[in-house]
C-alpha cells in the first residue's frame, strides 16, 4: 500500500507514495520501516543547526555526569526522525500538517540507538470546506529496537481524495 506504480504511458510506470483519504480505515497500524539508527554526527548536527546550546547533546564528559552517564540525543531531532519515517506511507500525498499535539518523551535515546516506528489511525473526516480532501488524525510511536518505547505523539494531516494529489495533476 505505500507504493503504487502508476502506469503513464505505453509500458510505462511511475512509483506513487502516500495514501489518499479513501485509503485510511480507524484502527489500521502502519508499521514503518527501514529504522534509523542515531550517529553522534546527526545529533550534533542537529543540535547546533536548531541553536540547541545544551551540552547535554554534544558535551560526553557533561553527559557523563549526568543521570544518563552519557550524551543525550536530542529529543528535537527524535520527533523529527520518527515523524519522517512515516511521511512515506501516511503523509506522502499531505497537503497540510494541521499540528502535533499530546507529544510524549518517555524514555532516552542515546547515540547509537536504532529507532522504529508505527502509526494507527485514530480519526478521519472529511473537510466541511474543502470538498476534495478530508482531516486524517493518526497517533505514531517511536520505539528502540528492542522494543522499548521513546515517544509518541499525535498528528493530524489534510490528505486528498483519490485523483486530487498534486502527484495526481503532474505530467511530467
């Protein structure tokens, strides 16, 4: 369900990703995979791209010392990757993120760990004001590989109907 390969000519296909409203049933799971395991590079990278000055995510001796006994990952930069692992599957064709709400860090991730994540669909509407589309509220999780959940939090997405995709009117 994440790909489709659309035909546009003879012999011919395009790969499509995302799913469209009429694709979305409350109470589906999407599993999202490949993981992302976490380097020192992309937490520092992170960390100063954002102006994130704490020296709990780039200092090691600071992050020694403190109840964690080493560097912290950036809990920015977690919501961000577990949030971009399930763009190609339930957000791929989005018009809009409408917001992120009842976001929860509850455990730490650290340098080297490996993240997953899944989504199940909590609600879906469709627009009162926009005719070709409707409002899809998911809530997605983001766990260690061992299992261990890190995060979750809530999101709610403007999704179009079949045929109203930007992918869908592009001829190129």
């Amino acid at each position: 369900m994440v790909a489709e390969a659309k035909p546009v000519g003879e012999q011919r296909y395009r790969e499509s990703y995302g799913r469209y409203l009429e694709d979305f049933k409350v109470g589906d799971v999407y599993e999202h995979r490949p993981g992302r395991s976490i380097t020192e590079t992309d937490n520092s990278w992170f960390t100063l791209l954002t102006m994130n000055q704490h020296p709990l995510h780039f200092d090691k001796e600071y992050g020694a010392k403190s109840e964690f006994g080493q560097v912290l990952v950036n809990s920015c930069l977690t919501l961000s990757i577990v949030t971009g692992m399930s763009v190609s599957d339930v957000s791929q064709k989005t018009i809009a993120n409408l917001g992120w709400t009842d976001v929860k860090l509850v455990g730490p991730v650290f340098i080297g760990d490996t993240l997953y994540a899944h989504s199940e669909v909590l609600d879906i509407r469709e627009s009162k004001s926009r005719p070709t589309q409707g409002i899809v509220s998911i809530r997605t999780v983001g766990t260690k590989g061992d299992g261990t959940e890190v995060i979750s939090f809530q999101r709610a997405m403007l999704i179009p109907k079949r045929g109203h995709a930007v992918d869908d009117q592009i001829d190129y």
